[in-house]
C-alpha cells in the first residue's frame, strides 16, 4: 500500500458514513416501488411476507391513474404552477439584477443582496408560518391595511383563483436573492470597455443595457431556464403542503401532496406509489432532456 492510499484512507472512512446514510434513505425506499405492481395489502406479518404474498397486476394500476379525472386535475395544476414559477424566477431575477446593478453605492447593493437573500436560508416550515401570520384574515397585518383603507378581509391562502399566485409571488420572494446573485456574478463579468467605447458613441445607458448587456448574459439566462425545465414536475411539495388546505384543491393540488394524501392519509399505497413513480419516469426525461439542451447551447455538463 503506497503512501497516498494511506494518507487517503481516513477521506474514505468519512465519506463512509454519508454513503450508507444515501444507501439506507435513498435507495432503501426503492424496494418499495414494486407494490406499485402489485395488489398490495398490508399484513400483520411484516412488509417482507406482503410483498412476497401480493398478486401481481402488472400495469393495471397505470391504467386506472390515466383514467382518473384527479388525474388530469393534478397534472395541469402541477405543469401550470411549475412553469409560472419557472417564468417568475428567470423574468423578475434579471429585471432587479439589472437596476442592482446600476447602484453605484456598494453598502446600498449589499444590503440589498442580504436582505433579499435571508428568506433563501429559511425553510418553508418556517416561512408557511410567517405568510399565513401575515395573511391571516382575522389578525394579518395585510387585511388590517386593507380594512383601515376600506376594503374587507381577504383570505388569500383560501382562495382556489388567487392561491396558484401566491404560491408563484411567495416563491418568488424565497428565491429572488439566490437568483440574483448568479446574474449579477454575470454582469460583473462584462468586459467594461465595451461600455466605454458605448458611451464614447453616444450609446445612453439603455442602449447599453439593450446591445450589451442583454446579450452577455443571454447564455446564462438560457441556462437558468433550460434548467428550470428540468424541474417541471417539481411545483414544490413543501411549499404547497404548509400553504393548502381542502378549499384550495381544485387548484392548488398537485402530484406530490395528491401522492401524500392518498398514501398516507387515506392509506391507498398501491395507487399513491404509482401516482409517484409516473412522475419519477416523467421527471427522469425530461431532465436527461433539459441536460442534453444545457449542454448543446451553454457548454454546461455535470459529467
């Protein structure tokens, strides 16, 4: 054994711990995939003597999720709140990074990034709790503006026409910081010369932002959104799940919380396991998809 596999080994052993966490949570779980394929019930004798017991249906269980009209409910709420997020984040991120830009101040920009970053680090645990506070009908500060301007209390989280909005305008608020930050790390890579001579032709600063500008960043634009694609069937489970709540179902429902209720909440594993591993297949092309994009048009590959 030579001298860097030894100095190596103590890396290994460190690294040894995380894989068999991944190993346990993440390809654990697998196994359970396949009651999606069968008539799974539930036994006293353990998970192992119902698995080995359950009739095989092949891809029945398939079949009857295509047919189902929730099917077709939580599919189009989960494209539609998906690719508004997706829209909101690239449109409203390049608008602010491009006026941040243009401050001169540097303690002004900062504590602008940080302000605007805090809300990145916070979970949704922890900001569902603040926005139905501060939307609270009853004692959310919102409504009390609303009422000392005469209007009557509103309740936005309630709302099926309004909730897929401020699931996009309250994402937009988590991830705004995050976004920006890579764009103006784009901007700063912007070779100044080219707005010297700009100005030296008498280019104003929009004409500069329009010919300049917009096509330095373009590529890294084209990313953002070709991997945003990537996540299309993500309309983010942990954001909805602490924002919903029945009145909002019609639109506000999507894959992941409908595989939630029906497998943990009414007990349907078969069908929720299925709903699940649809949207797993699903995701899995469209982001091998997405990559084979990034990687013909921005050079970007993880491998």
């Amino acid at each position: 054994m030579n001298n860097k596999i030894k100095q190596e080994i103590p890396l290994h052993v460190m690294l040894l711990v995380p894989v068999i966490l991944v190993i346990i949570y993440n390809y654990g779980p697998m196994f359970g995939l396949f009651i999606a394929f069968q008539d799974y019930i539930p036994s006293n004798k353990g998970l192992l003597h119902s698995f080995l017991n359950g009739d095989w249906i092949g891809l029945d269980m398939f079949r009857y999720i295509l047919m189902m009209p929730d099917f077709t409910l939580i599919m189009r709420n989960t494209l539609f709140i998906a690719l508004m997020k997706i829209a909101a984040k690239i449109v409203f991120p390049l608008m602010f990074s491009l006026m941040l830009n243009e401050v001169s101040k540097k303690w002004v920009k900062k504590s602008v990034q940080t302000i605007t970053f805090l809300p990145f680090f916070l979970s949704w645990v922890i900001l569902g709790g603040i926005l139905l506070e501060v939307f609270s009908p009853r004692n959310g500060i919102v409504n009390m503006v609303l009422e000392n301007f005469g209007y009557k209390a509103f309740y936005f989280f309630g709302n099926d026409k309004i909730f897929p909005y401020m699931l996009v305008l309250t994402d937009l608020w988590k991830e705004i910081g995050f976004t920006t930050i890579i764009l103006l790390a784009a901007l700063t890579g912007i070779d100044p010369t080219l707005y010297e001579a700009a100005s030296i032709d008498g280019a104003g600063r929009w004409k500069q932002t329009l010919y300049i500008t917009f096509p330095s960043i373009m590529g890294m634009v084209i990313l953002l959104t070709i991997l945003g694609m990537g996540n299309i069937m993500n309309a983010g489970f942990e954001q909805i799940f602490m924002l919903y709540g029945p009145s909002v179902y019609s639109t506000g429902d999507i894959i992941d919380t409908y595989t939630y209720r029906m497998g943990i909440e009414n007990g349907q594993f078969v069908l929720a396991t299925a709903v699940g591993l649809f949207k797993s297949v699903i995701s899995l092309i469209v982001m091998v998809s997405s990559y084979s994009v990034a990687k013909k048009y921005s050079n970007y590959k993880i491998f």
